[in-house]
C-alpha cells in the first residue's frame, strides 16, 4: 500500500519567549498544530513524501543487534547499512 504525507515549514509562536519563527524542518500539520495550535503554513515550503507500507506488518520488525555490538541505527530507522 502506498502512503503520501504532506510535510511544510510552518510559522510558530515559542511558547517561553513568544517569538515567532519559522521551523528549521518540514513537519505534518497535526505535529505542527501539537507545538502551536495557530501554526501557519510557509507558502512553496510543500515537500510530499511517499511510503511503501506493507499491511500485513503491525509496526516496526527489527531484530536487535549481536550482544557487544550496535548497528549504529535508531530504532525507527528502517534503512540498514
């Protein structure tokens, strides 16, 4: 199944100084609406992103890495090296 989820930049008010910035990467609007409730879209700042999501698959399967080791990868990456 394929996904594709609309990421902007977006004009946010800092809660702790009240400053309004503009975000330094492109997020979805419920992330952005959960840091500000008035966020703003920055206009031409549109990025779409498509995902390949298999629904047979009920969250993330990655195996842990060998005792001593690490594969140098977060948890919700998907990519390997």
């Amino acid at each position: 199944m394929q996904v594709t989820i609309d990421l902007w930049l977006w004009r946010v008010t800092d809660p702790v100084s009240r400053r309004n910035y503009i975000t330094r990467y492109r997020m979805a609007e419920p992330d952005a609406l959960d840091l500000d409730p008035v966020a703003e879209r920055i206009e031409g700042s549109l990025e779409r992103r498509t995902f390949w999501i298999d629904p047979n698959v009920a969250g993330w399967q990655i195996a842990p890495a060998p005792k001593g080791q690490t594969n140098g990868m977060s948890p919700m990456s998907t990519a390997r090296p």
